[in-house]
C-alpha cells in the first residue's frame, strides 16, 4: 500500500477561492420610502413629535371619576364567591347530564 492510495492527490488539492460580491454603499443598503442618504449622520437630539395631545388634570380627574363609578357600579351586581353552593350545583348540573345522556343510550338501543 502507497501514500496515493491512502489519499491521493486529488483529495489533497485546494478548491478554487469564492468570488465574493462587490461591497456595497451605504445608500445601496439603506434604500426605501422616505429614506434619504445625506452624507451626515443623524441628529437624535431632536424630540419627535407627539402622535396624540395629551390631556390635561381636568381631563384627567374626569376620566378618573368616571372609572372609578363604573368599577363600583359593576362591583355590586358581582357574584358572590360562594365556593359550597357552587360545588353542589356543578353536581346536580352533572347528575342531570348523566341522566340524560344514559336516556339517549337506552333510545338508541
């Protein structure tokens, strides 16, 4: 056995190298609606402005109210959290499926 069987020459030869794209500019890589390349960096001190305006303490304590009086009106008419009398009416509500469905069984048979 020979180094060329082991491994022959053409396993040992490097692949030709990869063409690699021209780099590109920065305004080929930023482009869209809206997007302008001014050779200037950015200035970010600039506050943007407001989507909306914004409301004022009068506006503010009125809404407050509001909510408020709709979060207490709605919290009287609240169920009470009465865990027994819910347990026995999930089991009387099950007792009457089970009924029924075994009545739909026995028709069907």
């Amino acid at each position: 056995m020979s180094l060329e069987d082991a491994a022959p020459s053409a396993a040992l030869t490097t692949p030709a190298p990869m063409t690699q794209p021209a780099p590109r500019t920065a305004a080929e890589v930023v482009s869209g609606p809206g997007v302008r390349n001014t050779g200037a960096y950015p200035d970010l001190n600039i506050p943007p402005e407001s989507a909306a305006t914004p409301i004022d303490a009068t506006e503010k304590d009125a809404l407050t109210r509001d909510l408020s009086a709709a979060r207490d009106r709605l919290a009287g008419r609240a169920p009470t959290n009465n865990a027994e009398a819910e347990a026995i009416r999930l089991r009387r509500l099950a007792k009457t499926h089970a009924d029924r469905q075994l009545e739909e069984i026995e028709k069907s048979e």
